[in-house]
C-alpha cells in the first residue's frame, strides 16, 4: 500500500511536469466546474486548453455536461486554472483518482480551490435554480481519499477540517452576492456516492441529520485541499429537489437548471475572482 501511496504522488509530479511544459505557471486559484456548469471556463482569456486524456495518469470524465480538459489563463483578473468536468466515485475511480487534479493543482502552487456543483435541495426552503454557499459538509462516501499511508510534505496526518470552507471567503461571498443582488442559500453539503438518487427515506435521514443539500461530489476534493492547506470556497447550485420533495429525478433536468443560472453563477464566480 506504500509503494501505491508513493505512485500517487510521483504520478501527480509528472503530471505537474507535463502541466507546466504546456505552459501553466503560476496559479492563483483553483476552479472544479460541475455538471452544467463548465461553460465558465469559455469566459477565460488567453487560454491554454489541455484534454485530461494528454495528461500522464489523469482520469478522464464519462459523464454527461463534463468537457473533460483543464482550462488556464486569466479570469476575475487571476490566473485560474479550471476542471472543466470533474472525476466521480460512482464512475469506478479509486479515491486517489477522484483526488488526483487536487494533489496536481497544489503542486502547482495553488492556494485557493473554488469548488462547484449541481445538487439536490433538500432543505424545504431551497428551490430548484437557488445557488447555496457550503458552509459545511458531511462525509456519507464510506471512505477517505487519506486513507493509507501519509507523506507530510503534502500535508499532516490528520488534518483538521474545522474550517473546510474557508470562514473569510465564505463572508467575501455573502458580500458579493448581496453586492449583485443575487439570493444565496447557505448550509451543510452531504456527500454521497450515488449513481443512486437518494430514497426519500434517505432524504428525510439527511434532514434530521443536518443536510441542506445532497450530492455526488465535492467532498472528497475538499479534503485533499484542506490537506494539502489550500483555502476552499463552495458553492452548489440546487439543480432539483430531492427524492420524494418534488418530481421524478434525471441527470437531463440537472443540466437543464445550471444551465438556466449559467448567467448569475458566472458573474458571482468572477465577481469572487476579483476579490480574493
């Protein structure tokens, strides 16, 4: 298991190396762009793209409304390097796979990580096209992308995550919302394997556990960036209701709804850029 620990870490070096050569230099933040939402990566100037199938060990996305590439050139007046597409759990990836852009990005030197995705509301104030600020999450997957042995030059053995959504950016965000008019939603991310939308017995659980809204992602590159000590900003767009709260669920609808609040997103997203 070392020796595989190692492999990740040496893997990610040379896809940082091969990052670099395609001229990608310094970062200031971090972008993972959800379903739906990748067309902000088209809004980057002088852009240097490079398909994730280019890139040594890098997965590639299987899924619909991922692009599948790294974007990076100046956006919000910062130089971002953006994930437009991201690698889930429920498509096979090992934890370490689903990761691997995180562990890249901070070898990159990045700082800030703003992470994105399309989730289910089910806190009974949300409606569908509401954008939230993850102010917390909780861990449902079953598994750590940490698990295994830890090399501390990449971060501690065991992180604290008190602070997993950075509490200063989360204040710069409720600023520029306001700023812009725009309605933010605030609460507890609830992470998930899937492919499986929830039950509604499984909803009405993460209810009462504390759950504002539900999703297949975010959390575990959340915590290979808070362990590698990068800042991190989320934001979910409630692309439906969940399970047994409104109508049957399908992915078409979730591409249907971010793609309805492309507009406000991006403009937030950048707005924030310029800020932090």
């Amino acid at each position: 298991m070392e020796e595989m620990q190692k492999n990740v870490f040496t893997k990610a070096r040379e896809a940082t190396t091969y990052i670099e050569e395609k001229g990608v230099n310094r970062v200031d933040v971090g972008l993972i762009l959800g379903s739906g939402l990748g067309e902000l990566a088209d809004e980057i100037e002088n852009p240097i793209v490079i398909p994730y199938e280019e890139i040594p060990s890098f997965p590639v996305s299987t899924v619909a409304g991922h692009a599948g590439q790294l974007v990076y050139g100046t956006l919000g007046d910062k130089q971002v390097l953006a994930l437009q597409g991201r690698f889930h759990y429920y498509e096979g990836y090992e934890m370490n796979e689903v990761t691997f852009p995180v562990r890249v990005m901070s070898m990159l030197g990045t700082k800030s990580l703003i992470v994105t995705n399309a989730a289910g509301g089910v806190n009974k104030n949300f409606t569908p096209g509401d954008l939230m600020l993850i102010t917390d999450h909780i861990n449902s997957f079953g598994t750590n992308p940490l698990i295994g042995p830890n090399d501390d030059k990449y971060g501690p053995r065991f992180p604290d995550l008190t602070q997993a959504y950075d509490l200063e950016y989360q204040q710069l965000v409720k600023e520029v919302a306001s700023e812009l008019n725009l309605t933010l939603q605030e609460g507890t991310y609830y992470g998930t394997t899937g492919p499986t939308y929830e039950t509604p017995a499984e909803v009405r659980m993460i209810q009462t556990v504390g759950g504002d809204a539900v999703g297949m992602s975010t959390v575990p590159e959340v915590i290979v960036a808070r362990h590698a000590g990068m800042r991190v900003i989320g934001i979910s767009c409630i692309s439906n209701l969940a399970a047994g709260m409104g109508e049957e669920l399908n992915h078409e609808d979730v591409i249907a709804i971010t793609t309805k609040i492309r507009s406000s997103f991006k403009q937030l997203i950048i707005n924030i850029l310029q800020r932090v």
